[in-house]
C-alpha cells in the first residue's frame, strides 16, 4: 500500500513539473526554439546544411545540429525543477511528502526527460517530409535516421541529469542554467578535445570515449550498441547521485 501511494505522490510531482512548464510561455518558447533552428539548418539557410541544396534524402543536419540546440534547450527545461522550489521555499514541503532524496529527484528526471522527447517528436515532421521529396520517394536510410534519433534520445537522458544536478546547486535558475551548459558541453566535446593531445599516445581513445559524442556518433551509424547505451545509463547515474548527496546535505 504505501509502495502505491508513493508512486501516486511521485507522479503527482512528475505531473506539478510538466504543467509548470507549460503554464507559462516559456515552455512553449524553449521547444519552439528548438524546433525553428532546426528547420532554418534544414531548409532555409543555403549550404551544405540545407537538405535542398545537398541532394540528398537524409536528415544528418537534424542530428548534427540537434546536439548543439540541446546545450541550450536541455539547461532551460531543467534550470527550474529544484531551482524554483529552492527560491520560493516550497522544497521545505516537498521534502514533507512521503518520498525519499532519490523518488523526488527521480520524479522530476523523469519529467524533464519527457519534455525533451515532447520537443523532439515534432522532428518526425521533418522525416516524413524528407522521405516524400525523395526520388524515388522514401529512399532515406531509416536505420540510420531511428539510430540517430535513439542516440539523441540518450543524449537527452544524460543532458537532463546534468541539468537536475545542477539545479540543485543554486536556487538561481541562471545560474543552474549556466552550470548545465558549461558541463554538458565538456561532456559532449570537451573528452574528444582532450583526446587530440599528443600526452595520451596510446590511451587517446579511452579519454575520447569518456565523452557523449564518441557513443553519440557511435549510435548515429544506426547500429545500437550495448556499450553506448550503457554509457548514457553510466553517466545519467552518476550525476543522480551527486544530485541525491546535494539534497541530502541540504535536507
């Protein structure tokens, strides 16, 4: 009985968060960004991004450019879920509800993952889209497109933990969003910069494969691996916890 009730708990604040985001303009703000940017890569701006002018019927740009907007996207939906509650003293009641550190943190992991996929189902739009102006029509590598997609999907998981972590730190969101972007970027390419010094010789792979974008790139040739997968679980875990023993420290 009281595994049911807090589950009912926990998705009554999974649900407080989703609603919160889309109560106020910003939500709606933050994934139309997302998706505007996207687009412009695509079919505005002229280059070799623009699937018009490249020829070919596949969406890359989609899945280079994406990672990018989510350093930006990601740290904006997460800057607020424990920011807020620390700034308007709500925590204190949260912390009043039958929930241990990890359910609330889960709770809320949980949504900011949602909101992320909420923003990305609308990409669909651009699959179809490039599937019908093919020629033939539907000459699009799917396997690489649902790779990629499942790669950015992951991505997201590990951004949203870094954003929950670094919410906590701070009952400033600007600062929450700062601290995400700064970390998530290290995470993305800051391994594989790194890996390019002549220090490492041999062991330069391993520091690349440290980074997201080593296992990114991995699961964007469409092929899923295990290893990547674990990877995206390793690294989402490992800032839960830190985000536990900030929360723990402060309760």
């Amino acid at each position: 009985m009281n595994t049911l009730s807090n589950v009912k708990v926990a998705y009554a604040v999974f649900k407080k968060e989703i609603s919160s985001f889309f109560g106020t303009l910003t939500g709606y703000i933050v994934i139309s960004i997302f998706l505007i940017s996207n687009s412009l890569f695509l079919w505005v701006f002229p280059g070799e991004y623009n699937v018009l002018d490249s020829g070919h019927a596949n969406l890359d740009t989609l899945f280079f450019i994406a990672p990018w907007v989510f350093l930006f996207l990601v740290p904006a939906v997460t800057m607020r879920l424990f920011a807020e509650e620390k700034r308007t003293g709500t925590i204190e009641l949260l912390y009043t509800r039958p929930l241990s550190n990890m359910q609330i943190i889960l709770a809320k992991y949980i949504a900011g993952i949602a909101l992320v996929v909420l923003s990305l189902i609308p990409t669909l739009i651009f699959f179809i889209t490039v599937g019908i102006l093919g020629n033939p029509p539907w000459n699009i590598d799917t396997g690489a497109f649902w790779g990629s997609f499942i790669g950015l999907f992951f991505l997201a998981t590990a951004y949203v933990a870094i954003g929950v972590f670094s919410s906590t730190i701070s009952d400033n969101q600007v600062i929450a969003f700062l601290t995400a972007m700064v970390i998530a970027f290290f995470f993305y390419i800051g391994f594989e910069a790194i890996s390019n010094l002549s220090v490492w010789g041999v062991f330069s792979s391993a520091v690349e494969n440290l980074g997201i974008n080593a296992h990114y790139k991995s699961m964007s040739r469409g092929v899923i691996d295990t290893r990547d997968i674990i990877y995206f679980f390793a690294v989402s875990a490992i800032f839960l916890i830190f985000t536990k023993s900030v929360l723990s420290k402060n309760r």
